[in-house]
C-alpha cells in the first residue's frame, strides 16, 4: 500500500517539472551554500587555533596545581619517570616539552627591562613553535647553549646587539638570588606584535641553574594529533594525575581567542539561520502553489470516495521526496566540492595576504571536512521539508469537498 502511494507521489511531483526542479534546485543550492559556510568555519576556526597553539601555548599543559594562579618560581614540579610513563602512555599525545618561566630584569649599561625569562628544550621548542624561524639576526640556541635570545623590541630598548652580554636579575626558587651574564646570540621578530615585548629565551639546563631549581620545571607543553583528542587527553590525565598537578587545555589558558571563535560562530548561525529561512520559504510556497492548482482535484478524489487520510499522505510524500531530490543532490555536489577545497585551500593575494602573513597565518582560505558539515546540514534541511510538510496534511484532514469543488 505504501508502495504504490510512493509511486503516485513521484508521478505527481513531476506533473509540473518546472516548479518541482526549482524546489529542488532552492534546496540543493541551499545545501551547498550551508555546507561550504560550514566547512569554512571550522577549516578557519582550526587553522586558528592551530596557530596559538602552535606559537607558544600547546594544546594541553601540566603545572603545579597552584602555578596558573601565582606564576610564581616557587610553584615548580619534577617531572618524574612515572609522571612521563603516565604522559607518554597516552596514544594521543604527539610531543612532550618542557619549559620552565619566570620574571626576570634584563640590563645591559644604563637600560633596564623587565620580561619573561622562559628556560626551553631547544630542539623540541623549535618543532612546536618553529622558534628558530623567527631570528632575525644571529643564530638559534642549541641544547647546551649559554646564550640567550631575546624580542626584537626589548632589544632595542636595552640598545644591544649580537654578542653584547646581559645581566640578568631575578628571584630563584623558594627565595635563593638569581642573577647571571648571558651573551646575546640571537634577536627574534614574531609577526605578533605583543610577542616582540615578550620576553627572552635561553636553554633549559641554564634556566635550572640560574634560578637554582634543579631537575624541575613550571610546565610540560603537549601536542595531540588531532584536535578533538585534546579534551579525551585532559580528563585522563586528570584521572591519572590526580589532585598533584593542574592540566589545563589552550582554550582555558587563552580564552580570548576562545571569545572571538564563540563570537564568531554566533554570526555565522544567525547567516545560516537566514538561508535556512529562505529554503524554508521557497519549500513552503511550492507546497502551498501545489495545493491551490490542485484544489479541485483533490475535491473530486475526496468526493469519489478517496480516504482523506490516504490523501493526506500522497501529499505529504510529495513534499519529502522533492526535499530528498534536493538534499541529495546537494550532498552528491558538496562532498567532492568541499573535499577538493580542503586539500587546496583558496590563496589570498593583495593587502589582505599581507594582513594574514603579519599575524603569522598563511594568505588562504580553509575548509573543514568534519562528517558533521556535510550530515548536520542535510539533517537541518530535511527537518525544515519536514516541517513544511504538515501544511498539506492540515489542508487535506480541512478540506471541505463543496468548496473544493466549486473552485
């Protein structure tokens, strides 16, 4: 029985070919236009956050349970065998490295500076943050290193070059002095503005000794192969760990950046709000065309003994199999449209290439390939036919066979 009412439902839907295929053609286009809002959201939100991350913060760090609160020197831990075991242990964590930060005043004559004196594995910082890109002048630090590199702008306000030696001043670990002489060895310049006041870098093993905390560190920073495994990283390590450490991911470290995304995303709703209305319309007014020609005809069907409820479903087949025809079709197009648009992102030249490049992003437009930017928007549109289609079902079970036939 439903067979054969799929199969006059198809039948009727294209008595009338040109309106049925520009339904189809508003839903299909719709489909794409949401797909490709979509997939570009989440390629830019990714390339976003994967540049924070990948400029100092990681995806996840490890503290002392107090640090992120005091960033104070003496909130330290040593990173133990079975802590690394632990760390390590987990599938999805890509890189470990270590860091140890501080406060520190940096003198060189009669200049003086404050900035953050941050102790770092060289090679394993140089494969996260590609530090060694930004020198500008000088050379990178290598792992048993006795200089220091340091921000283009606090270098010029201390007024020294490569080679100059600079005294540096701080507190050590549960109140010993810290003061050294460090060579400049190189000078860095990020292409965010902030960074270049940030601070000064200088091997691990000498951070230990200047600040007289041997063997510790202020944080492990760690990678993850994917950005959905940072969250399934965070709470076993916190299942592991326990109260003795703090593990805290990107977004809670920086949550400015995680404002703007949030931000962001909420335009992006209200403009496929927008298309979705549109669909929404162009649906409905083909359903309500579609049973104003047929009103009389539908009159006749009820007047010769059709059940209405039987009717009412004829219609409402129809209104879903133009949605399907649409959606389908949509999804056939967008998914080797948005797939070949993630392996070739879309450059950008002009000023708003230099734009991107002066924050240390590449000049191209990403896209996302999550299945749910292709399956969320199919689900949302066919929700919408759906919808739409409980107006012939009410028209129908209303229908009042005298006036019906009459007009």
């Amino acid at each position: 029985m439903a067979n054969s009412e799929l199969k006059l439902a198809w039948r009727n839907i294209w008595r009338n070919k040109r309106r049925t295929l520009i339904t189809v053609a508003s839903i299909y286009f719709g489909v794409i236009l949401s797909t490709l809002m979509t997939s570009m959201q989440n390629g830019t939100y990714s390339k976003m956050i994967d540049n924070v991350v990948s400029f100092y913060s990681g995806y996840v760090q490890i503290h002392h349970p107090d640090y992120w609160e005091t960033k104070s020197i003496d909130d330290l831990f040593v990173p133990t065998d079975s802590l690394m075991e632990i760390v390590s242990g987990n599938k999805d964590v890509d890189m470990i490295i270590p860091r140890m930060e501080s406060f520190a005043l940096m003198s060189y004559g009669n200049n003086t500076k404050g900035g953050m004196l941050i102790g770092v594995d060289p090679p394993k910082e140089n494969e996260l943050t590609r530090l060694g890109h930004w020198v500008s002048k000088g050379k990178y630090l290598e792992p048993d290193d006795d200089g220091i590199l340091m921000a283009v702008n606090l270098a010029k306000a201390l007024n020294v070059q490569i080679g100059d030696t600079i005294a540096l001043i701080s507190q050590g670990y549960h109140g010993y002095s810290a003061s050294g002489l460090f060579p400049l060895k190189g000078i860095l310049e990020f292409p965010f503005p902030a960074m270049n006041n940030f601070g000064t870098y200088i091997t691990l093993n000498k951070a230990r000794e200047f600040f007289s905390a041997l063997e510790m560190v202020t944080s492990l920073v760690l990678t993850v192969d994917d950005y959905d495994d940072v969250y399934p990283v965070k709470h076993h390590l916190e299942g592991s760990l326990g109260d003795n450490y703090s593990v805290m991911t990107w977004d809670e470290m920086d949550p400015v950046t995680k404002q703007m995304i949030e931000g962001d995303k909420g335009q992006g709703i209200i403009m496929k709000g927008i298309l979705y209305i549109l669909i929404g319309f162009g649906v409905f007014s083909t359903v309500i065309m579609m049973i104003a020609e047929r009103r009389k005809e539908l009159g006749v069907m009820v007047a010769v003994g059709m059940n209405k409820l039987k009717l009412a479903k004829v219609l409402f087949y129809e209104t879903m199999l133009i949605g399907m025809v649409g959606v389908i079709a949509g999804f056939a197009m967008s998914v080797p449209l948005v797939w070949g648009l993630v392996n070739s992102p879309i450059p950008l030249t002009g000023e708003v290439a230099e734009v991107y490049e002066q924050f240390g992003m590449e000049p191209a437009i990403y896209f996302g390939n999550d299945p749910m930017v292709f399956w969320g928007q199919l689900l949302i549109v066919f929700a919408i036919t759906l919808l739409v289609s409980i107006y012939p079902l009410s028209k129908i079970l209303r229908l009042q066979v005298t006036k019906a036939l009459r007009s």
